[in-house]
C-alpha cells in the first residue's frame, strides 16, 4: 500500500486515475490535512515538522510500504520524516526536478504560491548537485492565481498559469512547482518544454512500495 500525504483533497481523484492509468491494482490511502499548508504558509514548514512526522508514522503503522507527499512547500519536510519512518517517503516533485536539471541549466519556476518558490528552488538546486549539473533558477510567482483554486475556479487558475508559461522563451524548462497546476500543461503553447509532478511521483512512490 502507498499512502498520499496531501494539503488539498482536490489531489485525490487525480492520484486515483493517475494510478488506474499508470499502477492498476496498487492501494492508496490518502490523508489529507489542508491545516498542514495553511501554517507552513504562515509560519514556516519547520512548523509542522512534528505532525508531518506523526502522519507518516501513522501510515506505517496502518500498512504504507511507502509515503509520497504531494504538497510541494512541505516536500522537504515529509523526506525528513524517512529517517524515523522505516520506509521510503518521497515528495512528488523530485522526479520533475530531476528531470528539470537533465533538460539544462536554464529553469524557470512557476508557483501559484509564494511559499512554494523557495522550496522548488532548493530541490532544483539540490538535484543538480547531485548530479554534477548547472542550474540557474528562475522564480515566477503567477499573481492571483491561488485565489481562484481556492475558491474553485480551476478554469482561471489554468488559464493564468498556462498565460504565465508561454511569456517564458528564454529556458531549457519551465517547471510547474504545484501539483495542482499540472492540468496547465495542456492550455500552453511555449516551445520550452513544461514539466509536471504527479505522474513522474507517483510512477517513482509506486516503484518504491512494491520493488519494481
């Protein structure tokens, strides 16, 4: 079983056909905790490290052979908590960052929140390290996109980030920092090539709870 650590239930049903696309057959559980975001915004995902931590464990106790977290602003969090939780955890935007870094050193990232910016940046930056790879990082934040995820306009979300994407030419990759902002993809017409986190997470937490 593989447990989804999530700051929105909107994240569900998305990872649920991700996975009856890509993984038929493998268990979720999904725990959403949507207070999780609303302090690391606040006050810093170091706020809630603690019940990051409780989460995970419990998990694992329930059966999860490993833990993907689908929140970018708390992804460096939940892969701390791997150090007590006996099994893998893995924040779902590694692997587009790892990717990001393999298409060249010019990346520039999108966020729909201001306090998912700094995080990317650092998986980015930390991804390159690990490779022996450059990497310059851009930061855009798409001003008053959150607003209408919050309030349930996916529509204009899309649109704004998608907008937002194809004014970038000057890049190797355009990174969508949120998993939210995925659907995006779709609606952009830049020639650079536009990544996305939940298909190449849970391709990589999928491989991780059954070894293959």
């Amino acid at each position: 079983m593989l447990a989804l650590l999530h700051t929105s239930p909107v994240h569900v049903p998305v990872f649920d056909a991700l996975r009856d696309e890509t993984h038929p057959g493998l268990a979720l559980r999904h725990l959403v905790d949507e207070d999780l975001l609303i302090r690391a915004r606040s006050d810093g995902p170091e706020a809630v490290a603690a019940d990051v931590r409780a989460l995970v464990e419990q998990a694992v106790a329930d059966g999860a052979r490993a833990v993907l977290c689908t929140c970018s602003t708390i992804g460096g969090t939940a892969e701390a908590a791997a150090a007590s939780a006996g099994v893998p955890v893995l924040r779902v935007d590694r692997p587009m960052a790892a990717a990001a870094v393999a298409a060249g050193p010019r990346i520039v990232v999108l966020a729909a929140l201001e306090s998912t910016l700094a995080p990317t940046a650092e998986l980015i930056e930390d991804e390159a390290r690990r490779g022996g790879r450059p990497a310059e990082v851009r930061l855009v934040l798409v001003e008053d996109a959150w607003p209408h995820f919050e309030s349930g306009d996916t529509d204009s979300y899309l649109r704004l980030i998608a907008t937002t994407a194809d004014t970038v030419t000057d890049a190797d990759a355009i990174v969508l920092a949120q998993a939210s902002m995925a659907p995006a993809h779709a609606l952009t017409t830049t020639r650079v090539p536009v990544l996305s986190s939940p298909r190449p997470g849970l391709t990589a937490a999928a491989q991780a709870a059954t070894g293959v």
